[in-house]
C-alpha cells in the first residue's frame, strides 16, 4: 500500500519532496519562531506581498507580529563572507491578508534565500531549483524569467518621475501596451524607448526566438554589458535538462525598490495564479545595510491545493456488526479489508449524512454486501 | 483533440458585438446563434469554448482561470483590480467614468464632499489622487437620483450620450477615464493557450486595423 498516495494531499506530499530537494543541494533548513518584532517589517512593508500584518503586545511590552514572510528573518540572521554564500529552506506557516476574501489567512509557504557573494553560477542553481520545483509539482509546467536591469536602463534614461516609472511598470506587469504607450506619450519618452518598453511587455517565449530579437531592439538604449549578461545567463539556462520549461517574459516585474537582475515566475497548468515567484533582491539587501548580494524564491502551496483530490466518502468501507458478535472476528474481518488498502470504519448503525465506498455486514463470522439504500 | 480555450463573454449588446468580432476572426462557434437559454457553448473542433456572464462576473471568471480569457470594459477592471493581462482595447463599448452634480453645483473644498457610487474603488483612488476628503455613498443602482434628493453632492458614474444626466438636470464635472471593451488573460491561460492566444490577438488587431 502506497501510505503517501491515501493519506497525504498532494500540496503536503509536494512539502516533502520539496524539502528534500532543496537538501540534495546542501541548503541548511531555516527553522523561525512563531513571532517577530513587528519593527523588522515596517521599514520595507512594501516587499511584503500584503502590508497587513497581525500585532500584538508581549509581556515586555514589545510589539510583535505573527510572521507575514520569512525572507526577512534569514536576512536578519545573514552574516556576510566574502567569497562565500549562505544557503537555507524554509517550510512555514506565514499569515496574510488573502486577496479573494480580504481576511487573514495561515499561509504554508516553502521557498530558498541563497546570500552572499552571489555569482552566475549561483543565479543557474537558484533558477535549477526552481524550475525543478515546478516539475516535482507537475509535468506541464513554465518558468518565466525577466530581466529588470533593462527596463531599469531604459527608464533611468529619461527623466521620469516615481509615480511614472511604477505605473509604467504596472502597465508592462498587464501586458497593457494601449495604456503603457499612452503613458510614454503623456511622460514624453522617445519613440525608440517607448516602443522597446511595448516590446518588452508584449515579448514571450523560448529563448531561442526571443534572444535575437532583443539584440535589434535593445542595442543603444541598454550598456552593452548589461545585454551581454542576459545573453550568457540564458546560454547557460540553455544548456540545462530542464530548459524545455523556459520562457522569457519582460512582463514579470516586481518593486523596484527592492529588486533587480533577474526575476522569475513559475506556473502550472490548472492553477489560474503563479505557484513559484523569486528573483535576486540586492537592492533590499542594500537597503537593509547588508554587504551581501540575495535570490530566492518562495513556493506558494497554498495554491496547490484546488489540485487535492476531493474525498467522495468518509471511507471505503462501513462495516456494520451487531451487539454480541466476536469481537475477535469482527477485528480480524476488518483488518482484512484494511490490508486489502482500504479504509475502514465499524458501526452498528449508520451515522447520519455519513457516506461510505461500500457497505458490508458482519455476522456470524461471515462478512457480507449490504444494499446502499438499506 | 485540440485543447479548448475558454472565452468568458459580457451577455447582452457588448457580448453580441465581441463574439461577431471573435467569428470573424476565426473562432467562431454557431451554436451560439441558437436562440435558447443555454448559457455554456462548444465548438470542439475550432477548440472554443464560449460561456455567457454577467458584465461585472468577467473578470472573475477570468483571474480564477476558469476562462481563459474573456472580454471586460475599463470600468470592472479598474474597480476590481483583478490580476489579470489587458491585452487589448477592443475600441467598443466606449464611454468614460465621470463625476457629476446638480447644473448649480458649486464645489465648497472646505467641506468633505459626499460622493455616491457604485464604483467605490474608483471614486476613492480618484480623489486620493487629488487630495480631496470624500465620503462614499455606495449605490447600485439609480445613482443619477442621490443628488437631487440630496443623498450626495456629487455622483461618480458612467456616462455614454449623457441624456439620462441632462434629463436629471445633471452636468459632468469632471471626466476621470475613458472607458472602452478590453480583451483580458489569466496570467497562467495566457502561457498554456499562448498559441490560440495570440493567434486570436492577430487577427482581433488585423480586424480593428480593418476598421479605422
């Protein structure tokens, strides 16, 4: 009998895999108290994926919060060596104002940090976990990675205000190329730049098709060496087993206060929202006064489990004895069944609103099939 | 089998004119044409699948995947904000959310400016964004009406000829944003259905060129 296929759902079953995957890769699991102080977030709520976040007064009248992300209690406890890189996992429970019905919520998050003197190589092994990620949760899956540096380049060239940059980085995030080259019109960016920001947004697909056309539009309006990173990050993307799964697409973007570099979203096929989400956070780290350079990724599992096979019955079998029969044989009757792989349930009369696979009578040391409607 | 792409339409006036639209361009699905009250409608071998929904439902029926895409005006998505693409403006179904008051109305700043509505979220991003102390007076339906018997001072709402204002003895004071038929994508649809996708956008933008 297969124990994960019966008992466990299938967002707890992928928890496990995902655990032991990110192990396989030397990540050390990071292990957090319940609570924070509440001043840890509120300097950078914004990177919070929601800004509500549950208070309360501890007994030394400090305010603390029930954790809303992880992210920034690894960060806390990072101390920079050149040279080296700290690896860590997590699998834990965040609570969240959810989007749908605007209450709190606890969250079962799983996700990595990698901190330190990040280079490319670990940039590739970050973006490996996560497109493995994504194929331990299943088969037709796509990781998207965008690069913010260009849009960062292009944007930074013109004199634009905050408000313009973020809601032009709205509009790339809708893939709104009506509105975004309205607003380049209204802001007075250049013809040139606002069309490479509409083909951006509008851009994706597999490296290969994507790569050349980039070269032609983004030549003279980006460093050349900031177009020569992308292209060599993505050749070696390339080269992995799993870039079957990889698509560039400009229009993942996330805060630019705290992020930079490469970001990257992963989706499945039947869950409507992204399950993977990530991308390298130096300007966080600078922000927070830290030497060293960040990625990562969280895996949002609460989105996994509309994929959870419904239960149809409270189990497979109602076995149904009267008062007085041999207790001995009535056990020994049901742990037949239960090594046959079914669930078992005893009863001397049905439960109301209860619903069974089957249901089957003992008596006289026989066991025997009762009609459903009996 | 083809895999089948999920079309959420807007029932009534706006829904007839997109699905023409989406005929010509190549998904077309006669049973559609039937009168009846069915509600869901397949062409398996074009691979579509058409559902009729309440205007205001599009955008949910899209941001929860079970459309894959669908077809919405500027007004729902910016007062629900879903998380969805905005992949085109079909250019119908035009009009513009606007604020309006009685003819004599007369905008004393010292005062907080009571605002009925149906669209709260819209109201409230738009005098946030000019500083403006308001009280909502959320409504949903016969908004024209709270002006004139006093409920509000002003009225933010739709407006397509303005005849129904007029006839109220009610004047736009401002226009907030025009507002049109937008073609929007589940984020995840948009990359397992890419192909149907931007297939469909082609020849939607070949059509619309067709039209200027």
């Amino acid at each position: 009998m297969n124990i994960q296929d019966t008992i466990f759902k299938n967002d707890e079953k992928i928890s496990y895999l995902l655990r032991s995957l990110y192990a396989r890769y030397g990540y050390s699991h990071f292990k957090m108290s319940q609570f924070e102080e509440y001043d840890l977030y509120v300097r950078n709520k914004d990177f919070l994926i929601s800004d509500s976040i549950i208070t309360f007064t501890d007994t030394n009248g400090k305010l603390m919060a029930l954790k809303p992300d992880v992210t920034f209690s690894i960060l806390k406890n990072s101390k920079y060596a050149p040279g080296s890189v700290q690896r860590y996992y997590y699998n834990e429970n965040v609570y969240r104002v959810s989007k749908d019905t605007q209450a709190f919520k606890e969250i079962m998050q799983t996700g990595l940090e990698c901190i330190g003197d990040i280079d490319r190589y670990s940039i590739f092994e970050v973006l490996t976990l996560a497109a493995k990620s994504l194929q331990t949760i299943s088969d037709s899956c796509v990781l998207t990675v965008s690069y913010l540096d260009f849009i960062y380049e292009i944007m930074d060239s013109i004199s634009l205000s905050t408000d313009e940059k973020n809601a032009m980085l709205k509009c790339m995030g809708e893939k709104n190329l009506h509105e975004l080259s309205k607003l380049c019109a209204e802001s007075g960016v250049d013809a040139a730049r606002a069309d490479a920001l509409c083909q951006l947004a509008s851009c994706y697909g597999k490296p290969e098709t994507v790569l050349p056309r980039l070269k032609k539009l983004l030549t003279g309006l980006v460093k050349e060496e900031t177009l020569a990173s992308f292209k060599n990050l993505m050749e070696i993307l390339m080269s992995a087993r799993w870039s079957e799964i990889l698509r560039i697409d400009f229009s993942v973007v996330s805060d630019m206060k705290y992020y930079n570099g490469i970001v990257f979203k992963g989706f499945v096929e039947g869950v409507p929202v992204s399950v993977l989400s990530g991308g390298q956070y130096d300007r966080l780290m600078e922000k927070m006064g830290h030497k060293s350079r960040a990625i990562g990724f969280a895996v949002y599992l609460d989105s996994l489990r509309r994929q959870n096979m419904p239960k149809n019955y409270d189990a497979d079998v109602a076995l149904l004895y009267n008062e007085g029969v041999s207790a001995d044989g009535l056990h020994r009757a049901a742990e037949a069944l239960r090594e046959e792989g079914l669930t078992v349930q005893l009863q001397r009369t049905l439960p109301p609103k209860a619903k069974y696979g089957k249901i089957l009578q003992f008596q006289d040391g026989e066991v025997t099939a009762v009609e459903a409607d009996a | 089998m083809k895999p089948m792409l999920n079309i959420a339409l807007p029932k009534g006036r706006l829904g007839e004119k997109v699905y023409a639209m989406f005929e010509k361009a190549g998904f077309d699905c006669p049973a559609i044409r039937e009168t009846n009250r069915k509600l869901i409608f397949e062409n398996a071998e074009n691979g579509v699948r058409y559902f009729w929904v309440k205007p205001s439902d599009v955008a949910i029926y899209v941001e929860h995947g079970v459309a894959d895409i669908g077809v919405a005006g500027k007004d729902i998505l910016l007062e629900y904000e879903p998380d969805v693409y905005e992949l085109m403006d079909l250019d119908i179904g035009k009009c513009r959310m606007a604020v309006a008051a009685k003819e004599d109305f007369y905008d004393d700043p010292e005062h907080t400016l009571r605002v009925a509505t149906k669209f709260s979220n819209i109201a409230r991003n738009y005098y946030r964004s000019q500083g403006r102390d308001i009280d909502i007076i959320h409504l949903n339906g016969s908004i024209e009406i709270a002006p004139i018997l006093g409920l509000s001072d002003v009225i933010v709402d739709i407006v397509e000829t303005g005849t129904t204002l007029r006839e109220n003895k009610l004047a736009v004071v401002e226009t907030i944003v025009p507002i049109s038929a937008r073609l929007i994508a589940n984020k995840s649809g948009f990359r397992f259905k890419n192909e149907p996708i931007t297939k469909l956008m082609e020849q939607m933008s070949k059509l619309l060129e067709e039209e200027k």
